[in-house]
C-alpha cells in the first residue's frame, strides 16, 4: 500500500480496452443527439458551395428533401432550416418573410410531405429577408422591437381564438379548437379531438364539442378531425351530426398495419367543399403510429 499523493500518484481508468471507455463514459453521443442545419435556395437540382463555410452548399428545394430523407435515415431527429433570399425580394420590411410560397415555406411543406416524421426548425427572424440585414424593422437606425414583432407573428392565416373545450369523459381525452381568418377576412373554425374508446362517452362527448361551438359568439364554418373510435359510419357519435356537417371519404387508416376500419375521420360543414381526401401510406407512417394519417383538400365558398 502507498500513501503517495498527487501528483506522485495518479488514480487512472484503464482506457485500452473499447469495453472498459464505454463502461465508464460519462458523456456520450449519437445522431439521436444532433440537429442538421441546411440552407433552402430557389431553383432546381442546385448546390451551391457557401464560401465561409468549407463543405457547406445552400440546397435547393428538391435536394434539401433528399438530405431530410438521409438525416432520417442515419437517426438525426431534426433538420434546421436557413434560407438565403434573393437579394431582389429583400425589402426593408423583409415582407418576403410572410408569403406563404418563399423558399422556406416550400421547403417545409417538401420535407413534411417527404419524410412526415422528422423535425423541422426554422428562425424566427426577419434578417433573411430585410435589404439592411437587420433582424428587425429600423426605426431612425435602430431595430424597432413592437414593430417587427407585428410583422413575425403575422402571417398567411391569422388567428382568431383558441381554446381546449371540455368534455365529459371516463378516460383521458380531449378536444382543442382554432378559429382562423384566411386573406379577404373569410374565417374557420377547426376542432381536433380524441374521443372516448370504450363507446359508453362517445356521444355525449360529440354532442358537448357541437354544443360548445353553438356557444361561439362568431358564426363560421366549422371542421372537426381526429380519432373517433367510431366503427360505424351511420352510428354512434357520427349519427348526432347537425345538419350541414358531412364526412370526408377519406377511407380506412386503422389499423397502419392493415387498414380495414376508418376510425379517423375528417367532418366538413357547409360552404366548406370537399375537393379531395385520402389516407396518408407510407413505410414510415405505419411505423410511427397504429393509425395511418388522413388527409383532406378544402376549399372555402367565396
């Protein structure tokens, strides 16, 4: 036995083993761990190097959507988003930022359609977008912060209210609700829901979403969707729909293995037209959940 002290004495972990480092590893990390930064651009079948940045290229949309599948492929979570402007759209109030089919909203919708089950993170920034390279709007040479907020929190669809509403339950469920407004002040309202699986609340819990929007002091049209539990397409909760709502066929998506029952349903009411629905199918959606996502293409009467 020794009574040496440091440093004399140095108490070391043997590290020659691959076995005895992993044992003993305090930190470790995978792609689980890491986000993957990309940079959208305009045009087609594009890579451009980014010269401050040696083995970084800005990618055009269709690329960006084949990197997204390869990150998903080796494990990595999330992809965030940069986007470079052409200097053409810059403005000093950056409104490019709120056009609803700039790089970076192609970009995401391209992605999500693609590879459904990654994240995406984009900035909440106007720099991309404004001639003076400011994050913000400049008021007398300064970044006006009331100003710029305005401008990042609105866009495309504005929204009205929000609220979760309360139903009556046996188990834990839900049902949330937005009220939107599109461009020439044409509002909806739009209620997500998961109802009740063992049947016995299933009613009483559709008749409380309807009498909550009878509740709501503006008069809109309205679209339910989510998980009903419901088998039957003309019983059940789905025969206490008011007049004016309909379903749209979008099909069986239960269970994502083999489909064979519509549990998830998409409930439309008058003027709203149903222009399309579907089901989502792809390997990775049978995989993230036992349902399969559904899917419907509305249009709202002028």
């Amino acid at each position: 036995m020794t009574d040496a002290r440091f440093p004399a004495l140095r108490m070391r972990r043997l590290r020659r083993h691959d076995w005895t480092r992993r044992l003993v590893a305090e930190t470790t990390l995978s792609p689980s761990d890491l986000i993957w930064p990309l940079f959208p651009i305009d045009g087609e079948k594009r890579r451009e190097p980014v010269a401050s940045m040696p083995g970084v290229e800005r990618l055009s949309v269709d690329e960006i959507e084949r990197a997204a599948d390869e990150a998903a492929k080796l494990g990595i979570p999330a992809i965030a988003l940069f986007p470079y402007t052409d200097p053409a759209l810059k403005t000093d109030d950056g409104r490019e930022a709120l056009n609803p089919k700039n790089v970076i909203c192609r970009a995401v919708r391209a992605i999500k359609r693609a590879t459904p089950h990654i994240g995406v993170l984009c900035d909440v920034a106007l720099d991309p977008y404004t001639s003076h390279g400011h994050d913000g709007v400049l008021v007398d040479g300064y970044v006006a912060n009331d100003e710029t907020n305005a401008i990042l929190v609105k866009h495309h669809i504005g929204i009205l209210d929000c609220a979760a509403l309360d139903l009556p339950m046996l188990e834990p469920r839900g049902a949330v609700m937005a009220e939107l407004l599109f461009p020439d002040d044409r509002p909806l309202r739009v209620i997500g829901m998961h109802l009740d699986l063992s049947g016995l609340w299933r009613r009483r819990q559709m008749r409380a979403i309807f009498e909550a929007v009878a509740r709501r002091p503006q008069l809109m049209p309205t679209v339910l969707m989510g998980d009903t539990n419901e088998w039957r397409v003309a019983g059940g909760c789905l025969r206490d729909l008011p007049p004016g709502f309909r379903l749209a066929p979008t099909g069986p998506s239960f269970h994502a293995r083999h489909p064979v029952a519509a549990l998830d349903r998409i409930i439309v009411q008058s003027p709203l037209r149903i222009r399309d629905a579907g089901v989502h199918l792809s390997g990775v959606a049978r995989r993230a959940s036992d349902h399969l996502p559904i899917w419907a293409t509305l249009s709202l009467a002028s």
